[in-house]
C-alpha cells in the first residue's frame, strides 16, 4: 500500500493457468508414436515427505509413453504410462524438489511430451512461493477453486488476502459470535464472509497457507470509537497536534489512514486482540505485515519522543510472534526499510517491495543478496516487482519478454517473484487487472515456476554466489559477469557442496536494464545456437548437464565436454533468456 494507492478499481478476472504445451497434434494409433504435447496436473501445490503425488494429463497418450522421475539430474525411478491418472511416493527426504516427464521414443529420437515439478517440503517458508487474493465478491464455489486450483499449477504454495478485512484497526466486521456476512472495505468494495472463508478453504485443499494482510500501524478515522487512543499514533510534531496520515481520495475511498506507532505495548495489544478475533472467525494461517515505507520525515510519540520505525517494527513483530506463536509472520520491507530488523525479528521468510531507485536488474540482484546475508540461517527472498507499471495504465498485455527476462532474474538469483492471483500484478493497487496474460507468456510462466521448483535445491537452498571465469569464443556473443550489460550474456554464478552452477541470462537482443520493463518495450531475445563456452574449474569434473525454463519443459540434458589444463570447454546448445548449466565435479 505505500506509494499513491490507484484511483480505479476494477473488475475481477479469473486468472487460471493449466498447461505448457505446444501445438497439439492426434496420435495416429493408440500404439503408435504420438509426440503430442501435453499438459500434466499434480493434485496439490506442494507436499509433505511421505504423501502421495497424484498426476493427470490433458488427454490419453500412446502406451509407448514413458514416465521419469529426477532429482535434479539424478533418474529415480521409470515406468510406463497407464492412463490419464496415476499415483507417486517420492523418497522420504525433506525440502527437495523433483522433475518429472513423460516422453516418447522412435527410431531412436526421444521427444519429451511435457513436464511437472514437485516440491516435497514439511514447511512452505524454506522455499516461498507467494501468489495473492485482491477481490471477495460474492463466488460459487466452483469459481473459487478454479481460482486455486489454477494456481496450484504453479505450485504457489502461499496466498496473500490482500485487503480482505473491514477496517484496517477492526480488520473483522461484526463479532466473533456474529461475524458480518458482508462489509466494505478500504475502496468500498463489498467483501463476503463465504468468499474469504471459501478462499481459505481452497487454499488448504491444495496444501497452501493463507495469509491475512493488514497494516502494522493503521487505523481509520473512526478508530476513537473502536477503542484507539490519540496516545497511540504517529505525529509529525512533538506537540501532538497532527497526526501523520496515508490521504486517500474520497469518496471512493471510505477513509484516509492514520498511523500509530508500532512500539506502542497498548496499540500492539489492541492490534492482537483484534488479529485473535480474525483467527476465531478465519482459518487463517499468519499475518502478513504492511508498511508504507520510509515516511522521510520525523515521527513522535505522543510524548513528543521521535520513534524509530524500523525498531518499532521490530517490536511490533515480536509482539505478534509472542501472542500467536504458532501463525506466519512475513513483514513487507518496502524498497528495504527497515529490512535488517524485520530480518532479524521472528518472520518466516523475506518480502521486499521494489521501487524506484532500484531500478536495474542489478538491483534486484542486490537485494536478494542482502537479504540472503541479513539472517543466518538464511531467510529466502520474495520481491514484490511490479511488472509493465505504465503500461498499466490502461488496458492491454503483458510484455513477455520484459515479464520473463525479469523472471529468469529473479529466479537465477535465488529468489521469488510475487506477481501470480486471480490476475498478474502490474500496480501495488492488487485490484488493477487492465494488463492480460498472453497464452504465450500464460504457458512460459507454467515452465518458469515448474523449473524454480523443480531445481529449487540449487537455486535456494543457501548456495555461495561466486564469480566463474567464463567466456565464448569462436565468435561467439561476449560473455561478462554480473551485472549484466546489454548486447551480452550475463552470467551468473553459484557453489553448492561439489556443484558449480553457471547461470546464462540473454542480454544481446535487450534494449534497456530496467527489470520492471514500464511500457513494455523490451524485445523478445534472440535465440542464440551452440555457444562454444570454455570455464575455468580447478577441479576434476565428473559430468556437466544443463536445464532450461525456455527448452524441453525444463527437462535435463547432459553436455559434452574436453579439459584442456584446468580449463573445461563444452557446447551450449542454444539459449533464449536463461539456461542453467551445472558442472559436478569429482
């Protein structure tokens, strides 16, 4: 909510995505060789070891067809298909994640008809996948599920409700014993008790946690009747005159937003009293904390005492965890205030808004890189990066190549992106839906978030960033390190016990460096072929294998390669915006 909030709101769009499949084509027999794409759906978002993962396609397949089952390049297990539907086990193990094809061979040319991640993981915060809900209006409960259900496929495992409650200090409408059926919210839009009820429902049907949304410090401006005290809030002066206030426009808006202060014990008990009655009522898993950033100015208590945001912060964190030690806590640091003592405060995971002047993709880079460096153990990272945000201004697409060179990014640097709900966000207003998704970019998406899952042990699981030494020759496009540079390729690298990942992100075609792409002009890449690539390894290498969100579904391959001294040279088959090279050493 920081920034000005968006004067239209819109209508709800029901955004559901169930396939990454190409031009579909019939099988000529039953028997026969099909290489017709296909779509595969698991029952859940993600699992707990020891569940059982149901799959299903789109359409019935040759019985020549082949099921495989990997972690990371790793082949566990092969078995015919049978039908549409089958069952499962993966190995007991915690916290990992699995690729799993289904492919079809003859006369020796091996055709991969589709893929599928699974995240088998015990707790949702290792490895954060956060979607979001913005509109309550009054749904059956077939619209609801086809909601979740689409975003089960990209195995959100997390749903933020934002803007559900009533009013930002009394988020429940009604009491506890009578909970109002339907109230207005912040826009005045009319939200149903059914509608959030059934949401969260839904979301634990797929294995997602839901996540109410409210301010740390916000009260309305008839909040002296509920109960908050004018020694509770923020002023901009010592003497208590003026309250300091997020202005609304009205009369959409039904209120401005006044801040207290977050340290303030009497406001944090007030505030967990009142997140108790929202439990009593909604199955709510956690809390998810908002801020409006860095105010740029000197706040008091009403003791003319100025206050320190990010500590009190702090505090009001502490306090939540302490009331309900049992819910989530994330915090949202916008564009990282206060983000070193929301880290180290008890949040389950970290969440930063990026705005303005953190521009670049190098940005985005660095971010992720602090947070990673402000817990110990490491928190992961979601980045709340809107998309093609003037292009939002009126109706129309997404850019997929801005969407997906950003994607690759943030994935590639180990971190999430805080982008997928009913619709995809293009403005910090969740509501604002005036850009589409593409079918393009709709199936792209489903291969990007099968693959973040998929090999999520190497891209989030705590590995060392590093700088390989990598370059082309032959003429090939010039290679450079981190931070990228337009008209090359960016590389990125990473250390994980004895795997050396090399992250080659497509730069060439770019005509600009900023991630959020604002009017979406930035051009699709061009696909680059065999890139004669030399990497200095200093160590024996067993074997070398690449992955890619843009080929085979994100299916592994393994690479050639010739050591000459300690310099390890192979053949990058093609790169279109990010291929993952792996080299595992001896």
């Amino acid at each position: 909510m920081n920034k000005p909030i968006l004067l239209s709101c819109v209508f709800f769009l029901v955004f559901a995505f169930f396939s990454c499949k190409k031009e579909e084509n019939k099988p000529d027999s039953p028997v026969s060789p099909s290489f017709t794409s296909v779509s595969i759906s698991t029952d859940k978002a993600c699992y707990h070891p020891g569940e059982e993962v149901i799959f299903e396609t789109d359409k019935e397949l040759s019985s020549s067809v082949r099921i495989r089952y990997r972690h990371l390049n790793t082949l566990i297990e092969e078995t015919d298909y049978t039908g549409k539907i089958w069952k499962w086990t993966p190995p007991s193990s915690d916290y990992t994640g699995y690729m799993v094809d289904v492919y079809e061979s003859s006369d020796g040319v091996e055709k991969i008809l589709g893929s599928i991640a699974v995240d088998v993981s015990s707790d949702w915060c290792r490895f954060p996948r956060y979607g979001f809900l913005s509109e309550y209006q009054q749904m059956s409960s077939s619209a609801i599920d086809f909601v979740v259900k689409g975003l089960s496929r990209y195995h959100i495992n997390g749903l933020q409700f934002y803007d559900w409650h009533y009013d930002h200090h009394r988020p429940l409408a009604g009491t506890v014993s009578n909970p109002a059926a339907v109230w207005k919210d912040i826009a005045n839009r009319d939200n149903y008790l059914n509608t959030v009820k059934g949401y969260i429902d839904a979301a634990h049907h797929y294995n997602m946690k839901a996540m109410f949304y409210n301010l740390a410090y916000g009260a309305l401006n008839n909040a002296a009747a509920d109960g908050v005290m004018d020694q509770w809030y923020l002023y901009t002066d010592a003497a208590h005159v003026n309250k300091d206030y997020h202005a609304l426009p009205s009369p959409m808006f039904k209120s401005d937003i006044f801040l207290t202060d977050p340290s303030n014990p009497q406001w944090q008990q007030y505030l967990a009293q009142r997140n108790t009655d929202v439990y009593e009522v909604f199955d709510f898993d956690g809390f998810h904390i908002d801020q409006l950033g860095n105010r740029n100015r000197t706040l008091y208590n009403y003791s003319g005492t100025p206050v320190d945001l990010p500590s009190a912060f702090h505090s009001f964190i502490q306090e939540m965890k302490s009331d309900k030690p049992d819910k989530y806590l994330v915090m949202n640091a916008v564009n990282q205030y206060g983000q070193a003592e929301i880290a180290s405060a008890p949040v389950d995971f970290l969440y930063s808004e990026v705005w303005s002047p953190n521009d670049e993709f190098d940005d985005l880079g660095r971010i992720i890189s602090e947070n990673n460096a402000s817990c110990n153990p490491r928190k992961n990272t979601v980045l709340a990066a809107y998309m093609n945000y003037d292009l939002a201004g009126n109706a129309g697409y997404f850019n997929t190549p801005g969407v997906l060179l950003a994607n690759a990014v943030i994935f590639a640097l180990g971190g999430a992106h805080l982008e997928l709900g009913e619709h995809m966000l293009a403005r910090q207003y969740f509501p604002n839906n005036n850009l589409q998704i593409s079918g393009q970019l709709r199936d792209a998406l489903i291969c990007y978030y099968d693959f973040l899952v998929a090999y999520q042990n190497l891209l989030r699981d705590g590995a060392v960033l590093n700088k390989p030494e990598v370059s082309s020759y032959n003429s090939q496009p010039e290679m450079g390190s981190w931070p990228p540079e337009t008209g090359k390729v960016a590389i990125t690298g990473s250390l994980s016990d004895n795997r050396q990942v090399l992250n080659f992100i497509n730069f060439t075609s770019a005509t600009h460096l900023q991630w959020r792409d604002s009017n979406g002009t930035q051009p699709e890449p061009v696909t680059l072929k065999n890139l004669s690539i030399s990497f200095k390894a200093g160590r024996p290498v067993r074997q070398i294998w690449m992955a890619s969100p843009d080929k085979n579904y994100g299916v592994p391959e393994n690479i050639d390669f010739a050591v000459n001294a300690e310099v390890v040279e192979f053949t990058l088959p093609e790169l279109k915006y990010w291929d993952m090279l792996v080299v595992e050493y001896e």
